[in-house]
C-alpha cells in the first residue's frame, strides 16, 4: 500500500537527521533553511521568478540545508554533490525517493517527491 502524504512526512523528518549527521561526518557545518513555506509565499516566490508554486516545502517534504567549512559559507551546488548524491541514495522505491536540487539548479535542496513533485 502506498504511503500517505503524513507518513512520507514522517519518514522525511527521519531522513533530515540522517542528513545532517552525514553532513557532519563529511565535515561540514550545517544551518537549515526553510522546511515549510506557506501556499502564499510559494505563489509570491513563483511570480518573482525564484520558487515553483507546487513546491514540496508547502507539504513539509523539502529542505535547505546550508553548508559550512571552517566558517566559510559554501554556496556551490558543487559543494552539495557528495552530500545530495548520499541523500538520493536513501530512496526506498517506489514510496520514497529522496530528490537532491542539485539536479534542477537548486544544489542546497533536499527532498521526498509526492505526487510526481520534486
């Protein structure tokens, strides 16, 4: 039986600490950056050209994590590439598959697709 929107939630949350903890034994430093984002803000982000308005933030199902060393904020979606392709390889098909944007030009985006989303 598929998994529902509430427990794919779940299983997101879970896989955010596993995230971060394998970030810290690559060495990086982590903050988080937005988890949800409201329906309003989605749309007003999509008409500025920065955002999609059927984001998996509205659904709790995306992350941005940002990525230090010694201090020094790492921008690059090439500084994520270890990082997401860890994070792809989490997926438990066909229920979770785990999305790393740096596949779409969002490298600090981390997330479970729903619905054909990513």
């Amino acid at each position: 039986m598929a998994k529902t929107l509430r427990e794919k939630q779940s299983v997101f949350a879970r896989l955010v600490s596993l995230l971060i903890l394998e970030a810290e034994a690559q060495g990086f430093e982590v903050t988080i950056g937005e988890v949800y984002r409201s329906p309003e803000e989605a749309e007003r982000l999509f008409k500025l050209g920065k955002g999609i308005k059927n984001s998996l933030h509205t659904l709790k199902l995306a992350v941005d994590i940002n990525l230090f060393k010694n201090g020094v904020y790492l921008s690059s979606t090439d500084s994520h590439r270890s990082l997401g392709e860890w994070w792809e390889g989490l997926s438990t098909p066909p229920d979770i598959i785990c999305h790393w944007g740096g596949r779409f030009g969002d490298g600090n985006h981390y997330s479970v697709g729903h619905a054909g989303r990513k």
